[in-house]
C-alpha cells in the first residue's frame, strides 16, 4: 500500500486522555503532542486550550479535540 492510497487520520491538537482515579478525580490533557496540564472539568480543557491560543468552537469535533476513554461528559473513573 502506498502512502497515497492510505486514508487519512487527523491529529487533532488537544488530546484527553481517560481519567484518572484520583480525589478528585482529573483528566491529562495533551496539546501538540506535550503535557500540558490537568483537567477535572470541561472548563480546564478550554482554559488550557486557550492558553496555547486554540480557539474550541465544537468540543465534539474530532479533528479539533480527541476524548480518550469517554467523551466531554466522562469525569468519574468507572
């Protein structure tokens, strides 16, 4: 298979990765590839996006935002 042929797989910028077992419990969140922080709410992630000057207009869109082990409503361990 050549590159060509391969279909393409965006990388979105912001990663959330699953969460955590924690009190209270939070989410790592990525931004171009690096640690940025922790998320305990939905909040947090727009912050830390901001902070690297990302503007969130859809949190469901994939190309902009990937949600790792749940969605922007998963926040308690399961």
């Amino acid at each position: 298979m050549t590159e060509i042929a391969s279909p393409y797989i965006s990388r979105p910028r912001i990663l959330v990765l699953g969460v955590q077992p924690a009190t209270p419990p939070f989410r790592i969140v990525e931004i171009d590839g690096r640690v940025v922080g922790e998320a305990r709410t939905v909040i947090d992630v727009l912050e830390a996006a901001a902070a690297y000057g990302i503007t969130v207009h859809d949190l469901d869109d994939p190309a902009v935002v990937r949600w790792v082990g749940g969605d922007k409503f998963t926040w308690t361990a399961r």
